[in-house]
C-alpha cells in the first residue's frame, strides 16, 4: 500500500528557518519512521514552501547542498475536484443581505469576491448565517467598517441626512426603548441608535454625539430634528420596518469582506493538521481534531527540532546541522536579537561544530548574499519578510529588510518609499512600517505610511513625530522590539 505522504510546510513570506525548519523536521520524521518499524505510521513526509526563496535562504541551501522544497500555495480542494461553473464577482464592499439576494437570483451558495478583475476571496451561505445566527458582540458593524449606505439598502431606508458613502467606524448599536434619560444614559460618543417616534429621546440621542440614528417604523421626523441631524453631522436614517425586525437585519449590512478569512499557507483550515511546531505567539488556527504542538519561547524553530533530534535520539548529519545551524543565525541575527536565548546560541554552536562551519564566517556570508538587492524588484524587496497584524479596528503591515551595513539600506530606501501608500492599498491596510535593520549596529531606521503612522511611532517610542522615519537605536527584533510597542500603544489609545 503506497504511503501516505505528510506536507511539512512553514508559514508564507517565508525566511530561512521557515524553509531550513521545514526540510529538517521533514528529514526527523522520516529518519523515526526507519528506526522505529514496529511503531512506523506508513507516512512519508515532504518538505513544502508556501512562497518564494529569498537570496539569503538560496546561499544557504547551495552551501549546504539541499534542494529547495516545492512550492505550495493552497492546501485547499484543488480545482481538477471541482466541477466549475461560471459566477460574475462581486466587490468586498456588498452587504450581506445584497450578497443573500444574489445567490437566490443565480442559484449558486458561493460568491467569487474581486476587485479589479482579480479574485481576492469568496462569500458563502456559511458566512451569511454566521451574520445572522452567531454574532452576539454589538460593535460588530462599527468593527467590519460599514458603509452607511449598506445599513440604508439593508433596511430599505431612506437617508435624510449625511453621507451615504461614510463609514460607521466607531461605536455600538444601541436600542433606543424607555424613557428620554434611560436611552441616552445607554449611549456614548459615535454610537448607532435605532429608535422609534419620542422626538425628545431624538433630540438626546443627537445631543448625545451619536454617529447614526435610525428611526423606525417610517415614524414621520420633524424638521427640528432633521436641523438638529444636520448641525452635529449625524446620519439620520429612515427606516419602515419595525424596531424588532431592523434590530434583527442590520448586521446583514456589514460588509462581505469582513468575513473572508494571514501567516499560514491559504486554506489551511481545510487541511488535516498533524503537528504544529513553532516559537512564535499563538494565533487563531484551529483544527478539525486534536494535534501534536510544540511551542517555546526560543529564538527559532530550528532550536526546537534540534532538541527533538537529540530527544528521538537520531544522529545529526552535516548537511541538516548546517541547514539548522543557519536557521538559527538567521533568526537571530547572529545571536544580536533581543530573542535570541541561550539555548539557541549553544545550539547554533553545538550544530557548527556537527557542521565544521564557524559561525561568524557563516553568518556573515548569509547575511551578505541577502544584503544584494540589484536583482530584485521593489515588490519583491517588501515581500520577502512582510507580515500583516491586527490590533483593536486597526490593520497594518510590518516588513522587515536587514544587511550588513547603512549604504545598502540607503539604497534600498530610496527604492521601496515611493511603493509604500501603493502596498497599503494593495494589502488593505491603514498603515505599513519597514525596517530597516543594521546588523552590524544593530539599530533600525523606521519608515512607514498611513494618515497615523507617524504619531503612533511618536507614542510608541516617546519621540518627536517625523514624517520621513525615525532611528531606533538596539532596535533589531520586530517580534519583540516593534510589534508590542505598536500594538500596546494602540491599545491604550482605545482605553
């Protein structure tokens, strides 16, 4: 019977030890398969790479004369299983219910979601439901960003007052039921509020700095109230249904895109997860049944594996302890990294030795072939070590491009800045940071786009605000130097 084959893919964008880790936990795996026949699975398992090889990952591979995995980019249903038939795409920005109405004028329960001509995800029955069934969080419209226009075709409204094409970006919904002083004790600053014919309770709401009001029932609103709409900038919302029945469709309104399903290869979810090995923290992921998982807080997953070597008692060849030693120094920057433990240093150094390679003349020479970028696109240069975060409504993109010196990161610089506010809209993002990181004097000079990148980074780091970047001086870890600092300091914005 042929063997079942095993994918042990790292995460996307991926950087040496993503590629290298995947290779020697690959070659761990099948090495226990050999030594142990009696408790063998019958699996064999395949190093993958869920993107392209980066020229730092490219030298260590030839160095160490290993073949760099296959590409994989979805571990999803593949097409040849699917019988296709054609469906006209919508855009991200649809309501739910729009979406719902589609698919019982087509027939189909899957929507294609594109934006210029290009598929960026689908919409299913599935997501629909979970709108209506399985949201119980009352800032959900504010959170997915929705467009008042959205909430006025959802509830068959008319708009009487602000901009339709705005968005609904802070705040809650509140029912507006009781009297005058019970509604408006419920409402704060930029809330909705979906309320029936009590003009006083009308007027408080606005006088209230709600963001929306919607008045139900087709209940007639006076001009006074209207004025009053107007003068504090409220969108006023006229609306036939019931309060019940808008209350029970306005989360249809939300836009398609805050369902779609960032670091794992794409459809993941759909995949049977075996193992998960890793140093970073804990994400979303979820998986169909329980699964081996191995997290710690080390410096690199290539630590993590080689512990599992000597655990599993397999002998360590030249070739994989060159592969994880470079893992090692990659990650933590020859040991300069705020992540970087003592554990993974005496490992680096246990595996040179397995390798006969000295560390120093390693690390230097990786770290110099990924220090050339003539060859590469601006693109390509952002892409290589990009990640995507999320943190209270904000989304935002944080690469990450190091060598050995400042006049390569001049250079660099001078080419990716004029690509930065194109990457913010490609990646749908309100703000993108990048790095660029000197080895040698381990310091950072951070540029970054977005209307409030500037003061974050001020807040973040107590510094002036400067719109051309900043020096972050024994800054070298975005882990563990630059995302905390971003994220806490978004928080506290939120308190």
């Amino acid at each position: 019977m042929a063997k079942k084959k095993v994918w042990v893919v790292g995460h996307k964008h991926p950087d040496t030890d993503s590629i290298c880790a995947a290779i020697s936990y690959a070659n761990l795996k099948n090495e226990i398969e050999k030594k142990n026949p009696k408790t063998a699975t019958g699996m064999t398992y395949i190093a993958k790479r869920a993107g392209s090889v980066n020229a730092e990952t490219a030298y260590v591979l030839e160095r160490f004369h290993a073949e760099a995995p296959a590409m994989i980019s979805d571990v999803g249903t593949q097409i040849k299983d699917i019988q296709i038939r054609r469906t006209e795409g919508v855009n991200s920005h649809i309501s739910m219910k729009k979406a719902w109405e589609m698919m019982k004028i087509l027939g189909v329960v899957t929507l294609p979601v594109v934006r210029e001509n290009k598929l960026e995800g689908l919409i299913v029955t599935g997501d629909i439901a979970k709108s209506y069934m399985d949201v119980y969080d009352n800032t959900i419209l504010s959170t997915a960003r929705t467009q008042y226009k959205n909430i006025v075709e959802t509830l068959d409204g008319q708009l009487l007052t602000g901009n339709e094409h705005a968005y609904f970006v802070h705040g809650k919904v509140v029912i507006g039921i009781g009297t005058p002083e019970g509604v408006t004790s419920a409402i704060d600053k930029d809330d909705l509020v979906m309320i029936g014919d009590g003009e006083e309770s009308q007027m408080l709401s606005i006088a209230s700095n709600c963001s929306c009001m919607i008045v139900t029932n087709g209940y007639e609103i006076s001009q006074e109230v209207i004025e009053a709409a107007k003068e504090r900038e409220v969108v006023l919302i006229s609306t036939p249904y019931d309060t019940f029945t808008a209350a029970r469709l306005i989360n249809q309104s939300m836009p398609i895109k805050h369902f779609e399903k960032s670091q794992a290869v794409s459809n993941i979810d759909e995949a049977e997860i075996l193992e998960i090995i890793d140093h970073h923290r804990l994400g979303s992921l979820e998986t169909m049944s329980p699964v081996y998982f191995r997290n710690q807080p080390l410096g690199c997953t290539s630590t993590i594996i080689y512990q599992m070597y000597l655990e599993k008692g397999i002998t360590i060849t030249s070739q994989m302890a060159g592969l994880m030693c470079a893992a090692i120094l990659s990650d933590t920057l020859m040991f300069r990294s705020p992540t970087c433990t003592q554990i993974d240093r005496e490992a680096a150094l246990r595996l040179a030795e397995i390798a006969e390679v000295k560390v120093e003349e390693l690390a230097s020479a990786m770290f110099q072939a990924g220090s050339n970028f003539d060859n590469k696109t601006e693109e390509e240069i952002l892409n290589q070590d990009f990640k995507i975060f999320h943190a209270e409504d904000v989304s935002f993109g944080v690469a990450q491009i190091s060598a050995m010196g400042r006049t390569e990161l001049d250079k660099v610089q001078e080419r990716i800045e004029p690509k930065l506010e194109q990457m913010m809209g490609e990646k749908q993002i309100q703000m993108i940071f990048v790095m660029l990181t000197d080895i040698l004097n381990e310091s950072t000079y951070l540029i970054y786009r977005g209307a409030d990148a500037s003061q974050l980074v001020a807040a973040a780091y107590n510094c002036e605000p400067s719109d051309q970047g900043i020096m972050l001086e024994n800054v070298v870890s975005r882990k563990k130097q630059l995302i905390p600092a971003l994220i806490n300091t978004l928080a506290e914005r939120k308190m």
